[in-house]
C-alpha cells in the first residue's frame, strides 16, 4: 500500500486570503508532496503506468521536473 495516499480532499493550491506563515507553510506542502508524487511514478510498472495513462517517457519527463512546477505539462514534451 502506498503512503501517497490521500485521506481526505485537501485543495491543491493555497487560499489567496490567509494571512501570516499559513501561506509559505502551504506552498511547502504542496512542493513536498509533488515531489514525492512524481518520484512514486519512476517506481510504477508498466501495467500500473497503462492504468492511468501514462508512458514510461512521460513519467521520466514529469519525474524531471521541478517540484514548484505545477503547473500542467504540455503535450509536446
């Protein structure tokens, strides 16, 4: 079982209207666990990468990338 798992629904990115430490401490939260989402692709096997559509290439390509780049890969890569 992975630990990636979510529990429950949390938002992706950090409400504008906090105020204080809130804001860094999310923006954390979110880079971490992006990080360790695309590092768990490198270890799926082909049959789990199938399953939700994803290449061996892409999953390298999204593997690569930064953990504050969250925003969507185009289709070109």
């Amino acid at each position: 079982m992975s630990d990636l798992l979510m529990t429950r629904f949390v938002h992706a990115r950090p409400d504008t209207e906090r105020a204080g430490w809130a804001h860094p401490v999310d923006a954390l939260r979110l880079m971490l666990r992006t990080w360790r989402t695309r590092r768990a692709l490198l270890e799926l096997t082909p049959r789990e990468l199938s399953d939700i559509g994803v290449s061996r290439a892409t999953a390298i390509a999204e593997a690569s990338r930064l953990p504050w780049d969250i925003a969507p890969m185009d289709g070109r890569r």
